[in-house]
C-alpha cells in the first residue's frame, strides 16, 4: 500500500529549479481533502482557468473537476458524482494550505478559480481515491493540515492511486449501543418467558 510523501528540501529545490512549469499552482488541479465525525468527507477540488494549459473556460474547468478524480467503492473505481454532486464555487485565492512549494520571487498572477465542494458519507474505515486512468490533468492531492503533524499530499497522474485517507467514524462506545441495546432487548425477552414458566407465587 501506498505511503503519503512528504516534501523533503531536495523536492522542493527541484521544483523551484524547474522553473515555470512547476513554480505556479495553476498548472495542477488541486484537491484538499477533510475527513468529517461520522464517517464523512468533505473535497474541495479547485482548477485555475486562466493558467492551466489544458482548459481556458469556466465550464472545461467545471468538467475537469468532476472528472479529474475517481473514488474505490466496493472494489470498484465510480466517478465521485455517483456517491455525491458538486457544488461549484468562485474564488480569487488558492488555497493557503497547499503544499506546493512557493518560491517567493513569482509575479502577481491574477487566478479564475473554480471550485467544487464535494461531500460524502461512505461505507468504509478509508477513502482510496485515484486518476482516471487516461486522464490528461495533474492532480495534487492532500489531506488539510492536523496541528504537529506534517501535510500529506500525493500528485496524481492518469492510472495513478492515493494512499487511503482514514475516515472518522463514531466512538467504539458509540458503535457499542447498538449491540448492548440488542443484548438487552434479548435479556427481557429471556426474564419474561422465564416468568410465564415459573411464575412468582406470592407469600
């Protein structure tokens, strides 16, 4: 199974030398993803239309947002709209929590950013997720900041899988009432069959 990466020193200088290509944010679509209470996750997915090579219009960016990704259910991969649809957003701003290197020496860039806020709840402990296999996008995905701890983050070409995401599902002691509320249901069941057969006789 895959481990989420982090980005050593030597990552980063290789991108910043890289220059253009990998400077700017608005070349990648990028995908934060936050774990919800009771099993739930919340993706925002957002693509840059006025950098990205690949689409210029709010609606090819649209387009690339519901397809750049698809989700593992049942051992299937299913596109995320079949669990869940987006809802689409503007924003003027990337998000602050990327973990793409900033070289500090960029140009004001001006940013057409859409964004699709995705929510699901599923039946598993984990989230895989992974890039359609013939996927033209470049994908970084991460997991939103946790306090000392540092950023996951995965880039994600066509045919590419993320490492899981641990879902955060209910308490064990909430995931234990069900259980004590049948034992118990079958205790009373037991105590009032055992007094029709040997009924109490009063002194």
């Amino acid at each position: 199974m895959p481990a989420w990466p982090r980005l050593p020193t030597l990552v980063c200088a290789a991108l910043v030398a890289a220059g253009p290509a990998f400077a700017h944010t608005g070349e990648f679509i990028l995908a934060k993803a936050a774990p919800l209470a009771g099993g739930g996750l919340l993706l925002e997915v957002t693509a840059d239309y006025g950098n990205n090579p690949l689409f210029s219009t709010e609606e090819e960016a649209r387009e690339a947002i519901r397809n750049c990704l698809q989700i593992e259910s049942k051992g299937n991969w299913i596109p995320l709209e079949t669990v869940s649809p987006f809802a689409f957003e503007k924003r003027s701003k990337p998000d602050p929590d990327c973990p793409l290197p900033k070289t500090g020496s960029e140009p004001e860039e001006t940013h057409w950013l859409l964004t699709g806020r995705w929510q699901g709840r599923l039946e598993s402990e984990r989230a895989l997720f992974s890039a359609p296999k013939h996927s033209p996008h470049s994908v970084i995905l991460w997991t939103a900041p946790e306090p000392e701890k540092p950023t996951r983050w995965a880039m994600l070409l066509g045919g590419d899988q993320a490492p899981p995401i641990a879902l955060l599902g209910p308490s064990r002691a909430v995931r234990a009432l069900p259980a004590f509320a049948g034992a118990g249901c079958v205790l009373l069941a037991l105590a009032g069959g055992l007094r029709r057969l040997y009924p109490v006789r009063s002194k």
